[in-house]
C-alpha cells in the first residue's frame, strides 16, 4: 500500500501548478509510491567508508591544454567581408530609430 493518499499527490500537484485530471491523480498516488519506495530502498544500502563522489566513475579531462596562439589580425579577418568600414564588419540596418 502506498503511503501517499489522494489528496497527497492532489496537493503536490497543487504545489507544483500541474493541472491533474482525475484519472492522473488516481495513476499518480501508484507510480509516486513506486518512487518513494524505490528511493527507501537506495537509503539502506550500506554506506559506511564510501567517499563521496560526483559521477560512478573515474572521469578524465579529455580537453586539450590552453596554449596561447596568435590570433588573427583585423585586415585577415575582414579579407573576405563584403564591406568593412574603420576594421569593422559592415552591415545593412535592420533596425529603425523608432
């Protein structure tokens, strides 16, 4: 027996701003006790001189090393814009003062 009633899930859905037909309210007191028990039994799993940890496994940073390069200078980049204006790209206005 779940140890969540009707009303229970009816208020937590409450809380949350779902809309719950009563179809769904009477669906979802059964699946939230199948969840519920589900997490009682992840707390009893011996936990005595496990460390804490953010993932089950070991993960390795896969990302190269930063290594400052140079990059482009302004004529490069704007060699192949169809207008540049004082080193800067230039566009059409798409937006009014208004």
């Amino acid at each position: 027996m779940s140890p969540l009633s009707r009303g229970d899930v009816a208020h937590l859905a409450d809380l949350a701003r779902i809309d719950l037909s009563e179809t769904e309210l009477d669906r979802m007191v059964g699946e939230l006790g199948v969840i519920l028990e589900s997490v009682a039994t992840v707390q009893q799993a011996p936990i005595e001189g496990v460390s804490p940890m953010s993932h089950p496994m070991p993960l390795t940073n896969v990302t190269r090393p930063d290594v400052v390069v140079p990059g482009l200078s302004a004529e490069e980049a704007l060699s192949g814009a169809p207008e540049a204006e004082q080193q800067r790209f230039s566009v059409p206005r798409i937006l009014t003062e208004d």
